[in-house]
C-alpha cells in the first residue's frame, strides 16, 4: 500500500490480519496505527509490499505513477517466493 506523507498507518488495513508479531516476540494489534515511514513523501510499507505478486503482472505503483518514482530499492531484495508467502500471510 501507498500511503500519503505524514499518514498513520495500520498492518490491518487492506489486508486480513488481526494481530502482528514483531521480530522481537512482541504482538500488536493490527489496527493499530503505526508512525509513518515518511513525513514529507508518499512511502511504501515494505513488510507489506507484496510488489503485488499473484494480483498483476507488475507492481501497480510503479505502473501508475506519472513520474517514475516508484523504484526498485537495491536495499531491499525479495525472492518471488517471499513475496508470495508474505502476500498469504497478509492475505490469510
């Protein structure tokens, strides 16, 4: 999801999920807000970019931006195959 510079945003939103557990153990509850990545530009939350694998045949951002800024981050690879699980996890 794309959100807005300056937005809150949620794990729950657009997605099925109830509750997230962290890297460290801890559990939160989806619908709650979370800071923004970003004050100043749209961002993409990347734990739940799916780069919109088993939906299009390409990231949809990056096809409808009129100014090419969706770009690939060389930072942050993911195989096919993670995408695809992340999208069941978020999708369950």
């Amino acid at each position: 999801a794309i959100y807005e510079g300056g937005m809150e945003w949620t794990w729950a939103g657009g997605t099925d999920l109830k509750e997230v557990e962290m890297e460290d153990g801890s559990v939160i509850d989806g619908n709650e807000p979370q800071e923004p990545v970003s004050d100043e530009f749209y961002y993409i939350v990347s734990g739940k970019c799916t780069e919109c694998t088993g939906f299009h045949e390409e990231p949809q951002c990056a096809a409808v931006c009129p100014v090419d800024c969706c770009v690939d981050d060389p930072d942050y690879r993911e195989t096919t195959e993670e995408l695809e699980a992340k999208k069941e996890w978020l999708h369950v």
